[in-house]
C-alpha cells in the first residue's frame, strides 16, 4: 500500500482519497479509522440533564422500552440516535452488534462464556452481562480473532 501525504496552506480542508483496485481488509481498516475519528461525542440524557459522551467510554448500548440506552462507568444514558445509527457513527474496529438490541464496545469485554442454546454470554469489566444471539456469534468470534487456528 503506497501512502501519500501533501501539506500545503492553500487547502480549505482536509480530503481524503483512496484508489484501489478493490476493497481489501487493509482498506477497510484505514475507512475504519477514519470514519471512527468523526464521531467525537454522543449527547446522553439522564432525567433533565444533557450528558456528553466519549464513544471510548461507552460499555455498550442496547434498547429498553424502545429507547436506546448507552450504558458507561458513570450510569446510564439515553439516546436520540437508533442502534442502527450507532453503527455507522461508531467506530467498527471498536463496537459490534451482540444481538438485535445490543451493540457493544469490544475493548469492555473481560470474558465470555458458550450457553446451551448456541448463543455466547458476554461479561463486561463493569460486571453486566449480554447475550450474543446466534445470528451474531460467527461475527464477534472472528472480531475477537477465535477461528484463527
């Protein structure tokens, strides 16, 4: 991969451009990174008051009462956005979906463990647990790299 950099005064803002001849992992990484560092923060709310929230310090995010809830060390927060928002706005490389009501912040995980039925239970460091659906196991183990040999 061939890397250019042009620094020059004249430049109203910074442009990004990639050309490949097709979309390898190592350029969807570099989409990933990219794309993460858009999003500086979510707006939470707690009762009246209106939170601000780092992407980085989010455990994970689910729905409850058809609100979306982004729970981190400090509580628990609401969100304007859908889950299905929260997947674009999000980096890729950090948070992925467990379920259809659940996305989560690979980098909370502490532990995990198989369920009879096929599906994964999650532990977070902060002690709370989700499931992982089984439509979604194959994609948090190879986010996690377990089907590498």
């Amino acid at each position: 991969m061939k890397v250019s950099l042009d620094i020059d005064s004249r430049f109203d803002e910074t442009l990004v451009t990639i050309e490949c001849p097709e979309l390898t992992e190592d350029v969807q990484e570099v989409l990933t990174f990219i794309k993460g560092r858009t999003t500086k923060f979510l707006i939470g709310k707690e009762g009246d008051m209106q939170h601000i929230i780092k992407p980085n310090e989010i455990h994970y995010c689910h729905t409850e009462n058809e609100k979306v809830i982004a729970v981190t060390k400090k509580g628990s927060f609401q969100l304007r956005e859908r889950l299905y928002e929260l997947e674009e706005l999000l980096p890729t490389h950090q948070f992925i979906r467990l379920s259809k009501s659940v996305i989560a912040n690979l980098y909370e995980l502490s532990r995990f463990e198989a369920s009879f039925n096929g599906t994964l239970c999650v532990h977070f460091k902060s002690g709370a647990k989700e499931y992982v659906s089984r439509t979604y196991v194959k994609d948090i183990k190879n986010a996690l790299q377990m089907n590498r040999r």
